[in-house]
C-alpha cells in the first residue's frame, strides 16, 4: 500500500497490537519497496511523476504478487545526495525494505549505491541517466535511460540529414557533458564539425548573452541539454532571439522537449527534432491506454519519468514472480536480468552483463496535434534495441 | 574552441549592449527596494527577493488564469508587494530596526525560507511563465543591430521609474523627510515628520518596485519558488557595488553588472558565470564602500 513512513509505522503498531496474542506479526508476507525520490525542490516533478505511475501500476496489477502483500515507504530527498543517503540508511536499517527504488539524479543514485552493496538489496533506478551509475554497484538495474543512448543516435542522425555545423549548448554539469560528449563523438565520427561550444551554469538565469553567441556563429543548428526544468525558458528565448526565423534548428536528447513541460512552450518549439525513449504521442495500443489512464487519474500527461517508474515497478513485480516470492537481493537482480517485455515506450529489456535498459531510440519531431490541439513530440524514425553505448565503447 | 566571431563587430557589440542595458535595468528595479531598506534606513532585509517573488506570481495569476491584460496586471503586480510589504513592516519588521543586524539577518534569511515553502506548496516547484501579448514577442533589426521588444519594454520602464524616483527624492517634500528621517531621526520627529510613518510608506514602495521587477522579470530570469534564494546574490552585489547612500550608485553599479555579466558571456563564455563576481571584487577592492558609498557610514 502506499504510505508514508509515519503512516506505515503506525499501522504496524496497530496490526502488533491487534493481532497480539493471535498470531506473530509476519514480516515475510510483505515485500516493502523504499522510494527515494525529489518530491520538493526544483526536481519535484521528476518524483511526482514517479510516484503517480507507481501508484497507477499497482492500482492496475493489484497490491499482492507471488502472494506477498506490497508496501511502498515514500521518501523525499529533494535531489540532495546527503538526504538520499540518509533515506536510504533508514529504509534499509529501520524499516527494512527489499528493494530502495527511484532517485532523481545521478548524485543521488550515486550516493545510495555503497548502500546497495552492503545491503545486498536491488537498487532500481528510476530516473537518473549518467552512464556510470550501474557500474558503481552490482545490485543497481536501471529502467530509465542513458544520455548517452539519446546523444548518439541524435548525432548519427543529424549526420545522416544534411546537418554540418552545428553549435552546442549544454548545462555544466556531469549529464550535460555526457550529453555533449557522445554526441560530438558520433556526429563529428560522422562528418560534422560542432563550430561552437558553450557550457552554461546550471543555475543559469538569461540565456540570451549565449544565444546570441549561438546565433552569430550561423551553424545550422544548436545542439541542446539543459535539465528539463529549464527547456521552457531556453526555447522562449530562443525564439525571441528570432533563431528560429535565421533557420536554426534545435537538436538534442529528448529532456528539453520533455512532455511534462512541452506543451507550455508555445509554438516556437515546433519542429525541434530531439532523440528520446518515450513520447506520449508513441503510436501502441498499449501506450494509448497508459496515457489515457494516467490522464484520468492524475490529470496530466505522463512523461518519460512516468514511464520508467510504470517500468520499474513493473520489473519488481516480474523478478518477485521469478523467485516465487524470495526476496533475496541477489537472487532478485538475477531474476532482473535478461527481463524482456512490452512498455507504453515500445519494447525494452534488461542488459544481462550491465544490468542497464535496453530500449528503443525514436527520432521525433514536435508538432501540434490535430485531436486535441497540443505540443506532442510526433516519433517519425526508430533505433531499435540501443544499449548504452556509454559502456560498451570500453 | 577558438572564438570565430568577429570581435570587433559593430552589430554585435550593440546588440550585446542592449541586452546589457535590459539586464541591469531589471536588476535595479528589483535591487533598489533594497538599496533604500539598506542604505537608508539601515536594516537588512535577505527577504527582499520574497517580494519580488510575490509579484511575479501575482501578475502571472492574474494573466494566465483570469486574462488579464499583461500591461494591467503590471501595476497590480507592485500594489500587491506594497501592500504584503507594509502588513509585513507593522507587524514584523518595525519590531527589528532597533535590533542588531545579525538578528536582522536571521530574522529576514527565515522569512525568505518561509516564502520558498509557501509558494513551492500553493504553487508547485515548477517554472511558471507569463503569457505575453504577441507585440512584445521576437526581436527587430535596427540597422542589424537586434531589439527584442520585451527588453525594450523593460528599458522604458524602468528607465522612466528611475527618473521619477530621482525626481521624487530629490524635489519633494516626502523627499526631504525621508532624508532628514534617515539621517537624524531624533532630530527630524523633532520637527515633526512620523518618522515611523515615513519609513513604513518607503519600506512599502521598496516591496512594491520588487514586486513589479518580479514580474518583469519572469520572462528573462525564469519565476520559480527559489527565485527569492536564487537571486539574493544578485541584489546584494549591486547594493554592495553601488553603495547604499543614494540610487544613482545602485542605477550605475546594475548597469555596470548587467553588461558586464551579458558582455562576459557572450565574449569569454567559459569564463562567463564569474564576470559578474570578478567586477564585484575588483570595485570592492578599489572602493571598499562601493561606487558611491559614504566612506563613513553609520
């Protein structure tokens, strides 16, 4: 069930105290999953998407599964790695969960890994995308995606049609020079020269001295990572900069035209061709009633976050099957491995050797839907199967 | 990554002045609440940045969510900081002005918090932006030279706000009293001014320039529950820089930093996000009670 940690502490009381006498409280009936996540800060969107899928997924699939009772203890952390860590050390020694789940940002995922480790408990990644993180512990899985899974095939792309010079424009920190790395790789391997690069303060206020910067170097078009929160901000200006009327195009992993946000970006963003795992407008049945029962339920559209916290939660449920209700940690990531199935984002697996999410990569360009008159991310080509190359160049 | 643009370029140092100019403008709107609070009253209020948080929310409300008019909502905008400023000063800060300035500080750090908290619960932590009417959208070329409207709405703006608040302190008698209030306040309720009264009216119209900063800005700076943590820094280097006896400081030293920090970027983008301390440090250095700072404060 979901609640949080007071909550839950008091209900176990509560059933002690009323089963008292009758039978002993048992523990083992019960699998419990520790959520870490943003639900505060300038990440809360991240984890509230997270937290809604989850709930979405076991309001679908029921609360019990290889006929133990599912408990979900929601921790905030606020993208704050010194708070994951704390989270995760009273999840795993007060409370004693199975499974530590979600994390927003690579420091956070980081800082929680040791953890893992030690504990021998399944680290599910639900967010954060920096190639590194599952190598730092055995029991990390992630279901989210790489940045270098998107920033390659965005490189490839571009070559591949008719895109020369192009500029960079990347938030200083390890994402964003993951992102500016594997694509430079790709798309330089490929025949193209980045003509410009410019690495903006994460917190940064006015793109606009940068902009112009990009503008006066005439590439054709800007090569952009910038943490979803920001992509409203960066695409207002870029238009005010009249970038858009000079014809250069937008290009970049799918964060900046993440569906969360794209719709209040207003018409400047039409067009922009960005790589990416998930699309709310991604064509399958399946997709079509994920969107329409997340809407229902939460009444928003659901975005990549949303999807690989359906797919996390998804996989825990799968590896808890396998082991016919075993919750030993490191029977549980073997259980992991090698998983295969359909997602609302098309088909995905779980790398045996990383451990990492295998998934397609879909070129997609924004437009405005003709049903419902929103900004949708239309896909219009496919990479299948891309594991994350950030490792396997090793 | 050597730097192919011409450096010399006439067009580009323009339109980099321009943007220069818009910057600093909006910084000075919002920061010389605080230069009044600081240098002429002497209290240091860290929650400065709250009130400009509080007007960018209103206005965007009253835009996004009941249609108003961008242009109307602008003056609510600062009677609603105003307004939250002066309940604010009767109830809370009137009791601190004869309080110790880190009791100031700690006080006012707190309620900046609370203000972070508040808006991120009512609001959410995401970025909220206000819906502009088209004629202050995109950007048109002077001789090459690019001008975004909505930067050239601000310079007008806040430019005519300047004039009038020199004008304002210098030739009126509420000019006169706040001086004389500021530097001798036993001396001037002596002669009669409410002194209380005049420094609640110039603490309120402080919060309400913040406000209508705050909303200003939105489009440039980005409107989001830590705006008021965010930019604290900025507010503070340009009182700092400018020294807080008067406003003209204030006006040069957020000219002087808004170029500096556009021009810093665009010319030395590696270097960029630390212009705008570097120049702080260097004046401080130079002139330790910055630009126009009296060299014996109180």
């Amino acid at each position: 069930m979901f609640e949080h940690k007071t909550f839950s502490r008091a209900a176990a009381i509560a059933a002690i105290a009323g089963l008292a006498g009758l039978s002993p409280a048992r523990a083992e009936d019960t699998v419990k999953i520790g959520l870490i996540l943003p639900m505060t800060g300038g990440q809360a969107s991240t984890g509230k998407q997270i937290e809604n899928a989850i709930k979405l997924y076991i309001q679908q699939n029921g609360e019990t599964v290889a006929g133990k009772k599912v408990e979900i203890i929601v921790k905030d952390d606020a993208a704050i790695p010194d708070k994951t860590k704390t989270a995760a050390q009273e999840l795993i020694v007060n409370d004693k969960v199975n499974f530590i789940a979600g994390f927003g940002v690579t420091p956070a995922a980081l800082a929680a890994a040791p953890l893992a480790t030690q504990a021998k408990i399944p680290e599910i990644v639900m967010a954060a995308g920096t190639s590194i993180i599952t190598e730092r512990s055995p029991y990390i899985v992630r279901t989210s995606f790489t940045l270098a899974q998107s920033s390659t095939i965005i490189g490839d792309w571009a070559v591949q049609n008719g895109i020369k010079k192009v500029a960079t424009l990347t938030s200083d920190y390890a994402p964003g020079n993951d992102a500016l790395n594997f694509f430079k790789q790709n798309f330089t391997a490929g025949g193209g020269e980045v003509v410009e690069e410019v690495k903006v303060p994460l917190q940064n206020p006015d793109f606009a001295p940068f902009l112009q910067r990009m503008k006066d170097a005439k590439p054709d078009a800007i090569f952009v990572f910038v943490p979803a929160g920001q992509g409203g901000n960066f695409m207002k200006q870029y238009a005010e900069r009249g970038l858009d009327k000079a014809g250069i195009k937008v290009i970049g992993p799918g964060d900046v035209t993440d569906d969360d946000l794209l719709n209040n970006m207003g018409d400047a963003v039409i067009g922009t061709v960005t790589a990416h795992l998930y699309s709310a407008a991604h064509p399958s049945q399946m997709n079509k009633d994920f969107v329409a029962a997340y809407k229902k339920a939460f009444n928003s559209r659901p975005g990549f976050m949303a999807v690989s916290g359906y797919d996390g939660i998804h996989l825990i449920y799968e590896a808890l099957k396998k082991t016919g209700g075993d919750t030993d940690g490191t029977k549980l990531v073997e259980a992991m491995k090698g998983q295969k199935w359909e997602s609302p984002r098309g088909p995905i697996s779980i790398d045996p050797e990383t451990r990492d999410i295998v998934q397609n990569i879909y070129i997609r360009r924004v437009a405005r839907s003709k049903s419902d008159g929103e900004l949708y991310n239309v896909e219009f080509q496919v990479f299948e199967a891309v594991k994350d190359l950030g490792k396997t160049k090793k | 990554m050597s730097i192919r643009i011409d450096p010399v370029s006439m067009t580009s140092i323009l339109t980099n002045l321009f943007d220069g100019v818009a910057y600093g403008m909006l910084l000075f709107v919002i920061a010389c609440g605080l230069a009044v609070t600081l240098g002429l009253m002497n209290f240091v209020n860290l929650a400065h940045g709250a009130f400009a948080m509080a007007g960018g929310y209103v206005c965007m409300l009253l835009v996004n969510q009941h249609g108003w008019p961008f242009f109307a909502a602008l003056p609510l905008a600062f009677v609603s900081s105003a307004v939250i400023g002066i309940v604010l000063e009767r109830t809370l800060y009137r009791h601190l002005y004869a309080r110790s300035h880190l009791d100031q500080v700690l006080f006012t750090i707190g309620l900046a918090f609370m203000s972070v908290a508040a808006v991120d619960y009512i609001q959410g932590s995401s970025r909220v932006f206000i819906n502009l009417p088209a004629a202050l959208q995109g950007q048109f070329d002077v001789f090459g030279v690019g001008i975004g409207r909505y930067r050239l709405m601000i310079i007008v703006i806040c430019g005519l706000l300047t004039i009038g608040l020199q004008m304002v302190l210098a030739k009126t008698r509420f000019g006169s009293r706040l001086r004389a209030a500021v530097d001798d306040p036993r001396a001037a309720s002596g002669l009669g001014i409410n002194v209380p009264q005049v420094f609640a009216f110039t603490f309120a119209f402080g919060c309400g320039l913040a406000g209508l900063g705050g909303a200003l800005s939105a489009e440039i700076l980005g409107l989001d529950p830590y705006f008021p943590l965010k930019f604290m820094i900025y507010f503070l280097i340009v009182v700092t820089v400018g020294g807080s006896s008067s406003i003209t400081g204030p006006f040069l030293a957020s000219l002087l930093l808004g170029i500096g920090d556009v021009a810093g970027k665009y010319y030395v983008p590696k270097m960029g996000p630390f212009v705008i301390y570097t120049m702080m440090i260097v004046i401080l250095i130079w002139r330790p009670n910055g630009l126009f700072g009296r060299t014996a404060a109180r």
